[in-house]
C-alpha cells in the first residue's frame, strides 16, 4: 500500500515537471529550399511539433499558423546592437515579428541572439538589455506569459565541465550572466544551451570514449563518476547538462531549467573528421531523442524536463568550411531522410519508426567472382525479381557487380522474410540497417527514401519486362557467367511473373 502510494506519488511529480519535447532548429543555407507549406508538411508528416527558427522569417511564420507546430524564433546576432541599445527598436521588432503573427502561429519562445558571448563578444555589454527591452515589449502586449525570452550560449562558456560538480562559466562573463540569469529566473524562463558531445569528442583526442559520446552503453569500470557528488555518468550530454546546472548553482541560481536549443552529429565529414558518419550520426540522435523522451533528465536533476531541439533539420549544403558543416540534418531538403532514426519506443515523433528495417547488402572488399556467381545465382535459381537491375531501370546504375549484387542480395533476403542465413551467400554479404534505396532505386523492404517527399512522384515503378535486348544488363557486364545459365535465370524469372 505504502510502496502503491509512493509509486503514485513519483508519478505525480514527474508529470508537474511537464513533458520534455523534441525540436528541429531550421537552418536555411540550403540550395533548393523548400518552400515554407513544404516544410510544414515535412514537419507534420515527421510528427516534430517543436522548431527553433534562426531569424522571425515572415513567410516561414505564416507557414506555421494554425498548425499545431510550437515555434522558437530568434534575433539574428546583426540586430543586437541595435535592439540592445534601443526599447523602441525592440518593441519595434516585436510587433513585427511576434504580435502580427500571434496567437495563430504558437510562437513560444525568442532567442536573443545566438551565442552572442562566444561569437559577438562586442554585443555582449547591451545582451541583457536586449532581453529586457524585448520582455517588456511582450509585457506591454501581454504576451509574457506565453513568450518566454532567453537566449543560447555556446557550452564553452562552462570551464573544467568535467567533474560536472566543479564546472563554472567562464567568470570573464559574470558581469552578463548574472544579470542574465536574474533576468530568467525572475521571468520564468530558461536557460538555452548548445551541447555537442560531438566536438567534446573530437577535442579530447581520444580520452572520451565514442561510444560515451553517443549513449551507448559502458562498462561499469568505465563510467565516468563524479567524485564530489558520487553521481554516475553514462553519456556526455547529461555530463554537460549537469556542469551547467552547477555552473548556474555557483551563481547561487538553483531553480532555472534548462532547454537545449541544440545538439546533434554529423553524418558525414573530411577525412579529418573519421567519426562524422551516418552510423554515428543515427545511433546518436537516436539516443538522444529516446533519452529526452524518457523524460530522464539528468543524474543530478533526475526526471527534469531537458527538452532538445535537434541540430538540424535540413542538411544545408550551402555551409562553408569541412565537410561536416554541411551533414547535420535529419533530412535532405525535398524531404528524404539522411538516415532512419532507430526510435522503438519512443512515442509519436519522427514518424517513421524502422527499428526492425534491416536490408542484405554486398560485402565492398569482397571478391567481385564469388559476387558475380551470388548474383547470378540469385536472379536465377533464386527466383529473385532482378528486372530493376536492366538497363533504363531504376536500379541499373550504378552499374557494378556490388551494387546489382546488393540489390540481388537484399531482394532476395526480403522474401524469405530476412530468416537467418538468408544473408550470406557464401560469406560476400551481410546484414545493415542502413537502407540502401538510393534516387529512384527502392530496395525491397525499404518504405522509400523518398516516402516523406514533397511530392507524390516518387517510387517509380520497377517490374516491366519489356526491353528484351536489355535482359542480359542486369549481369554485370564484366561477369564471367555463362549465357546458358543466364537463360536459366530468365526462365525463372518469367515463370515467377507470369
Ligand atoms: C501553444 O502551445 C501551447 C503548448 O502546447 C499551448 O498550451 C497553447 O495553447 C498554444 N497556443 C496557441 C495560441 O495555440
Ligand atoms: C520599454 O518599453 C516598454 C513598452 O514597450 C515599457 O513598458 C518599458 O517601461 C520601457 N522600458 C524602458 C527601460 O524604457
Ligand atoms: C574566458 O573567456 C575569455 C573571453 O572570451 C577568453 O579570452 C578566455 O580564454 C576564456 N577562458 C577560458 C579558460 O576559456
Ligand atoms: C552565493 O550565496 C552565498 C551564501 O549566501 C554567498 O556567500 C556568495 O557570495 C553568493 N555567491 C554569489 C556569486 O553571489
Ligand atoms: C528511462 O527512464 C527510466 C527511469 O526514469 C530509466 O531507468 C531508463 O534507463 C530510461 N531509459 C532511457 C532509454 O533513457
Ligand atoms: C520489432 O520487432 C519486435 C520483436 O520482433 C516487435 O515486438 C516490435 O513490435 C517490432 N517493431 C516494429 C516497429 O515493427
Ligand atoms: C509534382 O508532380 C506533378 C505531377 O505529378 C508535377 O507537375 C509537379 O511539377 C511536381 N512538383 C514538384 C515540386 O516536383
Ligand atoms: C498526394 O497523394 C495524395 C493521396 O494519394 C493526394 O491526396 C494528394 O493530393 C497528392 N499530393 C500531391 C502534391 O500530388
Ligand atoms: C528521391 O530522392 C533523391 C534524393 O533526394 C532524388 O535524387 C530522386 O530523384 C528522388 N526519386 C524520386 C523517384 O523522386
Ligand atoms: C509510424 C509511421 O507514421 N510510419 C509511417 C512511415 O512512412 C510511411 C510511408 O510514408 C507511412 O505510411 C507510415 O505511416
């Protein structure tokens, strides 16, 4: 009865804390931008009901209203200065961009900036102004309730932030941020964080494991532990959460949230950057969308709310500097997934859940003869429907003897409903998560890269046999294989589709 009552009562308390969320923050150096009704359906499609905007975009914001989506916008850095040094510029700026759009876009929060202290260190003196004249421009609507104003730091700011328990912000900045801090405490707003377990990574040469960056599970000798606190940590993201938890308490601030406006991996980088890979990029973000979800929160704060937006939502090709600038999104810009999040469990976001998807593909350093003799053999006793791989089909190009054999492989490997061994063929294949659709090329099994597209185009169809001059295309043109069972194979073939 006792314990019934207390199970009750966690309960109740975790549930007044209000339910972490997770955004997308919305870059736009993107070549072929979507337009602003397409990303609304690409949100509402997705099920990601939180986004953080960079700037107040007229159109975007018009977009958004009345779709039920919850929106962050920002003052871009160039306007600081101006709206810190002045209320009527401020004010000016919230008409704009807030009280003409408001309440039909749910317009939730304003960004002040965008780590204004490490970026724009001369902007720094009026940042907090800046927030105070933009609150009380809210005020002055009685919007300040619904609004809240905050503005995100870089996590360099927090220095020593391992042991969390010792971490403190960069005193060069205490002349900002205690006001700062005052300021959201008294408002009750948050305090907006940026944390990149991937560049906490990479700077430590090797003395943070990979897979404490990416919340994979450690061993309990490696676990990092707090020894002030004796508190456990399991991942890098809750390490820093909780340094700027103690940073803020050293202030004595004890009682201001944070919110992450943004966190994220890189699905691709230079070959400077060896761990900006989709795997990594997808075991991360799925981590952390699961973490935040489970309304966790963190080892010295367990059960708080952490709510995260991801960074980012579009790949945006147009960045300058390494190649990882330009691969952080969920998404390319017509809507396709980079990669399918591994989300079992997690609830209603993101929407396509493909945890149990895994696809058969050609091992790359494996010898192209024993490849050859899998393809074949594949399309032909195998019974599998290679038609894809003839010439002018979608799954022709490219047109080498690991790609038709993955395509062969996988086709196979789907119809006999991916039981075991059915991914071998003899040691050339093995078994991935990562679908392998590409362009208009579906893989069997594959819900289609291009299933969440902005249009209904997509998914070509791939079963005509029509071109016979074509047949012998799906044999990769170097295989050694003989016409003889080439025909074989093509009776099979024909059989199966008749
Ligand atoms: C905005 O979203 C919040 C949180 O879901 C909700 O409480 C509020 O009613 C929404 N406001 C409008 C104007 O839709
Ligand atoms: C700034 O303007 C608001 C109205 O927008 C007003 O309520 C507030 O007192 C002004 N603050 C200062 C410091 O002038
Ligand atoms: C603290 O911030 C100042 C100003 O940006 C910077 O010069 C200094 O290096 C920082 N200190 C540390 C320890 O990072
Ligand atoms: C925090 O509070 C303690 C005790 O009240 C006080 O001694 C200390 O100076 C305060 N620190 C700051 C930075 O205000
Ligand atoms: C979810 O939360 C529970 C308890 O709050 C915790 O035991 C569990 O490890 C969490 N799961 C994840 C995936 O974070
Ligand atoms: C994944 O597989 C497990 C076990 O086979 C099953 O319980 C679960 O429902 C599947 N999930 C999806 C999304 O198909
Ligand atoms: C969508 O498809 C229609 C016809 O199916 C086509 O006319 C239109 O140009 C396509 N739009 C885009 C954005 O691709
Ligand atoms: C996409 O298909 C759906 C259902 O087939 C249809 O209702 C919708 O109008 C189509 N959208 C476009 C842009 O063609
Ligand atoms: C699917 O998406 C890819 C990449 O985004 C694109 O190149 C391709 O043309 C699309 N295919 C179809 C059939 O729409
Ligand atoms: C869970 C969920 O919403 N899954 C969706 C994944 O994408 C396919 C194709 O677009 C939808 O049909 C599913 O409903």
């Amino acid at each position: 009865m006792a314990v019934l009552l207390l199970l009750l009562l966690l309960a109740a308390s975790a549930s007044a804390d209000g339910n972490a969320f997770i955004g997308a923050n919305i870059g736009t150096d993107v070549s072929n931008m979507p337009n602003p009704t397409q990303i609304v359906t690409i949100l509402k499609s997705q099920k990601i009901l939180h986004v953080r905007l960079y700037d107040a975009d007229r159109a975007m914001l018009l977009a958004f209203a009345n779709s039920g989506i919850q929106v962050t916008i920002s003052v871009p850095n160039d306007q600081i200065l101006g709206i810190g040094q002045s209320n009527a510029t401020a004010a000016n700026w919230v008409t704009r961009n807030v009280i003409a759009h408001y309440p039909a876009t749910n317009i939730t929060a304003i960004a002040v900036g965008s780590e204004v202290l490490t970026t724009l260190p001369n902007a720094a003196p009026v940042l907090v102004s800046a927030l105070k004249f933009i609150h009380s421009a809210l005020v002055a609507a009685n919007l300040d309730q619904q609004i809240k104003v905050s503005t995100p730091h870089s996590s360099s700011i927090i220095i020593d932030s391992f042991p969390p328990s010792q971490a403190f912000f960069n005193r060069t900045w205490n002349p900002v941020l205690v006001p700062l801090l005052k300021f959201l405490q008294s408002t009750n707003s948050y305090l907006m964080l940026n944390v990149y377990p991937y560049y906490d990574y990479m700077q430590s040469k090797g003395v943070i494991p990979l897979d404490y960056a990416l919340f994979r599970p450690l061993p309990p000798n490696k676990e990092a532990v707090d020894a002030n606190t004796l508190l456990h940590y399991t991942n890098v993201f809750d390490a820093v959460v909780d340094a700027a938890y103690f940073s803020m308490s050293y202030l004595n601030f004890t009682n201001i949230p944070i919110v992450v406006t943004e966190s994220g991996w890189p699905s691709r980088g230079d070959s400077n950057e060896p761990d900006a890979k989709i795997d990594n990029a997808n075991t991360y973000n799925s981590n952390l969308i699961r973490h935040v979800l489970n309304n966790t929160g963190t080892p010295k704060h367990p059960k708080i709310a952490v709510s995260t937006y991801i960074y980012e939502l579009f790949n945006e090709d147009l960045r300058p500097g390494p190649v990882s600038e330009r691969n952080w999104g969920l998404f390319y810009a017509d809507g396709a997934p980079v990669y399918t999040l591994h989300l079992t469990g997690a609830g209603a976001v993101l929407a396509n859940d493909t945890t149990n998807q895994t696809f058969c593909v050609a091992n790359n350093d494996a010898d192209p003869k024993k490849l050859q003799a899998a393809l074949d053999w594949a399309c032909g006793p195998g019974k599998v429907d290679c038609s894809s791989l003839l010439e002018g089909q979608p799954c022709y190009e490219p047109n080498n003897v690991v790609a038709h054999a993955s395509y062969a492989f996988n086709a196979y490997y789907q119809m006999m409903a991916k039981s075991t061994g059915t991914c071998d063929f003899k040691g050339v294949a093995s078994v991935t998560t990562t679908d392998p659709s590409h362009g208009s090329c579906v893989y069997p099994g594959s819900g289609g890269k291009n299933s969440t597209s902005l249009n209904n185009t997509s998914l070509a169809p791939s079963s005509s046999m029509t071109a016979s001059g074509c047949l012998s295309q799906y044999y990769y043109k170097d295989g050694f294989f003989s016409s003889f069972v080439i025909t074989i194979g093509l009776l099979h073939l024909s059989a199966l589709v008749l």
